[in-house]
C-alpha cells in the first residue's frame, strides 16, 4: 500500500487531443534521445501506457514490448491510489533484455504503478540493464515521479484512446513545449 494521495482539484476534466498527444510522445522521445542517446527496448504499460509507447518506440526505432498493470479498480474518474499494483511481465520473464529500458505509461498518479514495474522488471533484466521510465501526466499529489513527464496535472485526465467520461466541464491541456526531467 502506498500512502500517495492522487490530488484532484474537480474543476474539470483534461483533454489530450491526437494533435497533443503527438506533440508529447515527440518531445519525449527527442528528451530522452538526446539525454541518452539509443534505447533498445520500449516496455508500454497496459493500458494506458501502450498507445504513447508505440509511437515513442517508433520514435526511438527501438523494440516495443508490453507488461500489464492493474492498479485502478475501473475506468470512472477520480478514483484514489489503492497502492496494490498486480503486474503481469507476461513473456518479459524469459526474454533476454539488455541495454537501455523505457517504460512508459500514460499518467503517474502516485507513483505505485511505476515502482511497481520498475522493481518487478529489474529482477527479470540482464545484469547491467538501464531503465528509465516517462509518462504523459504526472499528478501533483504522485509520492514519486518518473525520470520524464510532460504535463503536471491536480484533476483527472481523458486521453483519446479512452473511453470518455461524461464530465461536462472540459479543458484541453496545454500545447507541450518541453518535457520535464525528474532525474
């Protein structure tokens, strides 16, 4: 259990567009190219990270692969950290993974799920393998944050790969100009 508190102002929804998400994944991509030069595997975390993990692996011409993480108890807006983060490495367990590790996920609420796949995947990786891990969203009240994020938000947000929550009062997030470095 994690004592994270996910903070959520409820003053409205935010929006990513296709048009931010890929102005996101591309600064991303770009930040961690430049800070770190090739990545050789890309690792989504399903769900929400495996959209924006595509297209950054894309990016990076790196392999794309998966893990699945199960935090949040349904799709519904607002929810709290429960802290109890099941993981499924799937077939990571009999891969040989060496090099440079992205990780990336859709939003960092309080830092339980990326803890959680980052401890969970260290004891499946070669000796000597690098991870680093970015998301879209980063929450204010996230206990931890990734090595890379994009935009800092205290309200939930709705991505276009996701269903969309019925919440009247919408706000598109800002167009990203750069990506913030945690590390």
């Amino acid at each position: 259990m994690t004592d994270a508190v996910r903070d959520f102002e409820h003053r409205r929804i935010w929006s990513v567009t296709p048009r931010l998400f890929c102005a996101a994944t591309e600064l991303v991509a770009d930040a961690v190219r430049l800070d770190h030069g090739p990545v050789d595997h890309v690792i989504g975390v399903a769900n929400g990270g495996i959209v924006p993990a595509l297209d950054i692996a894309a990016a990076l011409g790196a392999k794309f692969r998966t893990v699945r993480a199960q935090h949040n108890r349904s799709d519904a807006p607002y929810q709290q950290a429960t802290g109890d983060v099941q993981l499924d490495l799937g077939s990571l367990t009999q891969c040989h993974i060496t090099g440079l590790v992205l990780i990336i996920d859709d939003i960092c609420g309080s830092g339980a799920t990326l803890r959680r796949v980052r401890s969970g995947l260290e004891q499946a990786l070669a000796p000597g393998t690098h991870i680093l891990t970015a998301t879209l969203c980063l929450n204010t009240g996230a206990t931890a944050a990734p090595d890379y994020s994009v935009w800092t938000v205290s309200d939930w947000v709705a991505f276009p790969w996701e269903k969309q929550p019925a919440e009247t009062h919408r706000e598109l997030l800002p167009t990203p100009t750069e990506v913030s470095r945690h590390a």
